[in-house]
C-alpha cells in the first residue's frame, strides 16, 4: 500500500509546544554539474492538495503546485555552489545548502523536519531527521517540489549558456546523452571536478597534455 504524505510529525511537535515547524529537503546530489539545492517550508496557511515527494509528481503539477506553497507558507530556497561542493563533498555541501534555507526563512522556526538520516549539524536548532521524509512530511514535500522546481529552471538557464550538454532534459544527472556531451565537449566551469566522470576526463586531458 502506497502511503502519502500527511501532517502527523509536524503535529507531534506542535503537541511538544513547539508551533513553528519547518520542512527542509534538498535535490542535485547525483548531478554532474551544477548547485546542490534545498528549500525549507513552513506552513502558515491552508495546506495545498495533492503535496507529495517531488520524483512522484509531474512536472505539470509541480509547476502549479509552488505557487499553491508559496501562498500558504514562509519558504526559502538556497543552494551550495560547484565550488562548494567540490571543496566540502556533495554530503557536507548538501547540508550547508538545508542550514542556509532554514537560515533564509523570514522567522526562525522552533523545529526543523529533516530530510533523511542525519540533521545537519550546523542547523542550530531543534531538528528530527526523517527517512523518506518528503514521502511521510507535507512540510518536506513542499519543499521537496520548491528545491526541485528551482534547482531545474536554474539547469534550464545554464543549458543556455552551455548548450550541447541537454541539462533542461537532463538537470545534469549523468544520463547518456549528457555523458557523451561531456566526452565531445569537455568539461565546463560549471561541472563538479570531484564526480569521478568528470575527474576521469580532466585526468585524461592531463595526460594528453603532458
């Protein structure tokens, strides 16, 4: 039985009196190239229809979904840059991307809903780790689809400045296309040095070159 996600840990923390409660999750970790992105929400208004992790929905419906979120809660989107991420590994990268949404949100939350099996350690405040989050969590969903909706349109953007490499299909996941790209074009200031494809090649063209 597939189960959706629903408001009972956001709940269970409101019982503790805690009242402002966020969900944060993050999207990019596999990409090639490109930002990590996270976003975190916090209900304030009428809770959307049809929330969900964002990888079941279509894209349609995550379109209009953000603005249903955006209208109904506090919310952050923040990223941690390819420099970031080569220099702190995407793990590390990827929770300075969460500490900085819940940072950005215009009021400090009393507890934070986490996105996986670890609460980053910077965050500063009270937080519980959720496994499969944004399928459990309505306020992880929501930021599920934030973080996704934007991390995309800004590949979309890139593709432009990049073309060849398919990044508005393919959000630079390592997809066949993508990694063919890669081996006829090169590699791109915007690609992450420290994922082993791009690695390979730029060991490659070290070689060549020496």
């Amino acid at each position: 039985m597939t189960t959706k996600p629903d408001f009972s840990f956001e709940a269970a923390a409101q019982a503790r009196g805690l009242q402002l409660i966020a969900g944060v999750d993050e999207v990019g970790r596999g990409p090639l190239c490109g930002p990590v992105t996270a976003a975190a929400v916090v209900f304030t208004g009428p809770i959307p229809e049809g929330l969900n992790d964002s990888k079941k929905l279509s894209a349609k419906r995550r379109g209009a979904l953000v603005e249903a979120i955006k209208a109904s809660a506090d919310w952050c989107v923040a990223h941690a840059s390819v420099e970031e991420i080569d220099a702190l590994n995407i793990y590390h990268a990827s929770h300075l991307a969460m500490c900085r949404a819940v940072a950005g949100l215009p009021r400090r939350p009393d507890h934070v809903l986490v996105d996986g099996n670890r609460v980053p350690k910077e965050i500063g405040i009270s937080a519980e780790p959720i496994v499969k989050g944004d399928g459990k969590s309505l306020s992880i969903a929501a930021a599920s689809i934030l973080a996704k909706e934007a991390r995309d349109l800004l590949m979309v953007d890139l593709a432009q400045q990049y073309p060849g490499y398919n990044w508005e299909k393919n959000a630079g996941y390592p997809t066949k296309d993508h990694l063919t790209a890669l081996l006829n074009l090169g590699v791109t200031p915007v690609h992450r040095r420290s994922f082993k494809p791009v690695h390979n090649i730029l060991c490659q063209d070290k070689i060549v070159s020496d």
